[in-house]
C-alpha cells in the first residue's frame, strides 16, 4: 500500500475499554462502508456491461429510425467495445495521477451525459458519436475500479471475493443486456436503452462522492499520449478498412491505404511499447507463451460469445420475425449457461487442469456454433436450445479460465500490468468480433440478395445495403414485389448469419487446437 492509500492513524496499544467498545463500532461502520463502495463499483460495472449488449435487440427498431447503412450499423454497435479497449489503460494512468476517484466520478458524468445524448440522436452520426462518448466514459469508470477496491479492502480475504463480486458484476450485464433490451424498447422505443442510463448514473454520483474514498499512485507511470495516438489511430484504420471492403465487395485504393496505414501505425506502437521504460502496455508479458495463447483464447472467445449475442437478436427479429422482448428472452438459455460455465470453471480446471479444460471448452463452443450454421433455423426454437446451452457454458468455461490463466501466468510484481491486459483484451475482443463478423455478414447478404422482378436498380442497391434498407425498399414498392423483396432479404439475412456462425465455429477450433498443441509440454495454461 502506498504512503497516500495508507491509513491516517496506527491504534495505540492500551485502550481504554470504553474507547474499544467506540473503537469497534468505528469498526463496523467502516465494513460496512467499505461494502457500500464495492455496491457502488459493482452497479456501475452492472452498468457498463449492460451498455456492451443493450443495443443488440433494439437494432431493428433503430434502425427503422435512422436508416444506417450496413457499416454504419456495425460502427453504432462496436465503437463503444473499441473506445473502451483503446482508454482503458490510459485512463487507469490518468487515474494514477489525478486521482481515482475523480476519474471514477467524471467517468459517470459523461456516461449519464452520453447515454442522454444517444437516447435523443436525431441521425446516424450522432447516435455514432454519443456511442464513442460512452465508451470514453466507461474506460474512466472501469480503469480505476480495481485500485479502488485494492485500496478500500486491505484484508486478503475480503479482497478476493470483492474482486469475484466485481468481476461477475460486468458479466452479469453483458448477459442480461439483450433481456433488458427488449423489455425496454418493447414499451418505449429504443432511445430508453440508453435513457435508463441516465438516472442510475445520477444516483450513483450522488452516493460515490459521499462513499469513495480518494487515493492516487505517488509515483505515477509515465502518460505517454503519443501511443495513445498510435494505438487510436491505427486500430481506427484496421477496423474502417475491413468494414468498407465487405460493404463494397472488394478492395480499392482507399481501403488498402487505410489498412496499411493503420497495420504500420499499430506496428510502431507496438516498437514504441517495447522500447519505453514505463509502456502502455508491456508487451514483453506476450513472451511467456501460456500468457500469450490465455490472451489469444479471450480475444477469440468473448469475441465471438459477443458477436453470436449481437447477430442472434438480429436474425431472430429479422428473419423470424420475434417481438423484440420475445428476442431477448430467446438468448436466456446462452446467457444463463454462460453463468454456470463461469461458477464451474475452477472445477473443471482442479479436475482435468486448465489446458484440457480450455480445450474442450473452446471445443464444444466450436461445435454449437457448427451446428448453429447447419441446423439453425427461427421457425424451430426449441432446436436451437441445446447448441445455445453449450455454447454458453463453453464460452463460461474459457472466459473465466482464460482471465485467471492471464494472471496466473504473470508474476505476481506484474499484476497491475496483466491485469490491464486481461481487461483490453475482453474488449478488444468484443469489438474486434462484431466488425470481423458482422463484415461477413454484410458481405454474404449483400452477394446472396437474389434479384427480384420489378426493382430498378436504385432500388436494388439500396436494398443491397442492410436489411432495414430493404425494409424501406419494400415498404414503398409495396404488393407483391414488396413481399418478394422482404421474402429476399429474410433469405439473405439466414445465409449471412449461417456464414458468421460458421467462420465463429472454425476460429474457435482453430484457437483450441492451438492451446492444446501450443501448450502440450508445459501442460498447462495457468500455471
């Protein structure tokens, strides 16, 4: 504990009896203090795992609304995952230096101001917009949470199940993020997403400036804003490049420009990191192969578990016509699984070990999402329940393995560092799953849009742009044409979202043969 964590005040030996009995009472009320703080940090991580998947049901409703093209959409969708993964580290040194809990308290601020301004886009570009301003403002309240609670809980114990507490507390969110969807945007449209937000952050504020104490590193890393810069910059060029050349079906100057740029951005921060006394991120921690491959199994599989949240809602709603709250309660099974994957994880790895464990986790997610792409179809639900169930609970299973592997591989003075890794690496993964994926997607429906008798060509080729286009599309040709654009788009939509399944299924086989043949003589991942 640093000199300004410290407590003020050491008790003197000798205590009166009647200044133990007030002594213990003081006691008490600080537990119970220190409870209230993690009920505070824990809600707002709640909050932010929410946000991560909130949006997923309320796509089609949104969309209707604003008419986002096919990049547009997935741009409104993982640019809060990816804002997050890119400051989330820098806003933890920030924290370092100007204090936690003032990052922590203007993190909500501009969340709730955020959330309010998404609620009210009037266009594409602002719902884009407010979305990077959220994803700003929860990278500021998740970076400092930890040295938060490290500070608040100074007994082991303690600190180890306010850690578990906390950490199921973003999980929780990102499960329940589609149910909370539905039921919302069912009975007030798909701004109150986002305007539910708004009077749990103002609570929140109110009681984190009585509850949370305040605390600052005295010896701040470095803030290095040029890797920020680099970091930004060239992930932005990856992703805009991979997401234009699905729209458009093929690769042009610009896109090539923009995808090398950032690939050369990225492998000079990457130089950069290597070289700094204090880095961003230590990328000497990648050296030990069982960090690297548990990094390489997060990124892959919350990716992924992300990504089939996100592209389920849509299929669902689009091609099988579910109410969205219908929707939402159609992802329970995945969602629930996913839970009792997480709470049995430990048992699994005592009983087979954390290799063999990862394996067959990653195995049997590869193996749902298979059988997803082969046999899924909305008219049946109740044939979708079992690959749901195991996809879940395998994704469980990988995420929690895979998160303590992160730590367990590091050495213990590295914690801080590792920690920082494993957090970017969840989001990362998110993001990085939705633009890939759903690049797919739009790829496949655009190619497999069969022509349809009586459409002009602008009409084709704003049909060819997402599905919501193709709503508009038939809602003004109407009749029979109408019908048969719909009856298309639908057609189109299976064989994309029959494409995403199958690339998750081969990504997620890839990643298990590596942890099994990577790792095979030093027989475990954590440890």
């Amino acid at each position: 504990m640093s000199n300004c964590e410290a407590p003020a005040h050491a008790p003197s030996s000798g205590t009166p009896p009647q200044k133990e009995e007030a002594g213990s009472r003081s006691e008490s009320a600080a537990a119970g203090r220190r409870w209230v703080v993690l009920a505070v940090l824990a809600v707002s991580l709640l909050l932010c795992g929410i946000d991560l998947t909130v949006l997923h049901v309320a796509v089609p409703s949104m969309s209707r609304e604003l008419r986002p093209s096919g990049v547009e959409l997935l741009w409104i969708v993982d640019v809060y995952s990816l804002t997050l993964a890119c400051l989330l580290v820098t806003c933890g040194t920030l924290g370092d230096r100007i204090g936690r809990k003032r990052m922590v308290l203007g993190g909500f601020a501009l969340f709730g101001m955020a959330s309010a301004a998404a609620a009210f886009a009037a266009s594409t570009p602002q719902l884009i917009a407010a979305r990077i301003a959220l994803g700003a403002g929860a990278a500021m309240i998740m970076a400092s949470t930890v040295s938060i609670i490290r500070v608040v809980f100074a007994d082991d114990r303690e600190r180890a199940v306010a850690l578990g507490i906390w950490t199921a507390a973003h999980s929780v969110g990102a499960a329940i993020g589609p149910l909370v969807g539905g039921l919302v945007t069912e009975r007030w449209g798909w701004g109150a997403v986002f305007l539910i937000n708004v009077p749990i952050a103002l609570v929140i504020l109110a009681v984190g400036v009585r509850v949370i104490p305040e605390s600052r590193n005295p010896t701040p890393r470095r803030w290095d804003l040029a890797s920020v810069a680099l970091s930004v910059a060239g992930l932005a060029g990856v992703v805009y490049a991979l997401k234009q050349a699905g729209e458009h079906l093929s690769v042009s100057a610009p896109i090539v420009v923009a995808a090398l740029g950032g690939a050369v951005l990225l492998f000079v921060f990457v130089r950069r990191q290597r070289r700094l006394a204090e880095p961003l991120l230590d990328f000497a921690l990648f050296a030990d192969r069982r960090f690297a491959t548990a990094t390489v199994c997060v990124v892959s599989c919350f990716g992924s578990y992300v990504a089939l949240l996100f592209f389920l809602t849509q299929w669902l709603q689009q091609v099988g016509q579910y109410p969205p709250l219908w929707a939402g309660l159609a992802l329970v099974p995945l969602a629930g699984a996913n839970a009792v994957g997480a709470t049995t994880a430990p048992w699994l790895s005592a009983r087979w070990g954390n290799r063999w464990s990862l394996t067959g986790a990653l195995a049997v997610f590869a193996l749902a999402s298979g059988v997803l792409a082969l046999v899924g179809d909305t008219a049946r639900y109740g044939a979708l329940v079992a690959p749901l169930l195991v996809a879940g609970y395998g994704a469980g299973v990988v995420m929690t393995l895979g998160a303590d592997s992160i730590m367990g591989a590091a050495d213990p003075e590295r914690s801080g560092e590792a920690a920082a890794i494993q957090e970017t690496s969840f989001e990362l993964g998110a993001g990085l799953g939705v633009a890939a994926l759903g690049t797919a997607l739009a790829a496949t429906y655009r190619a497999a849009l069969p022509a349809v008798p009586g459409l002009s060509p602008g009409e084709r080729g704003a049909a060819e742009q997402s599905f919501a286009s193709a709503e508009e599309v038939a809602d003004g040709t109407g009749g029979s044409v109408g019908r048969a654009v719909m009856d298309a788009a639908r057609a189109a939509y299976d064989q994309g979202f029959t494409a995403v399944t199958a690339i998750a299924a081969g990504g997620l086989a890839l990643t298990a043969a590596l942890v099994a043949v990577v790792l095979r003589s030093r027989g475990e991942v954590g440890g």
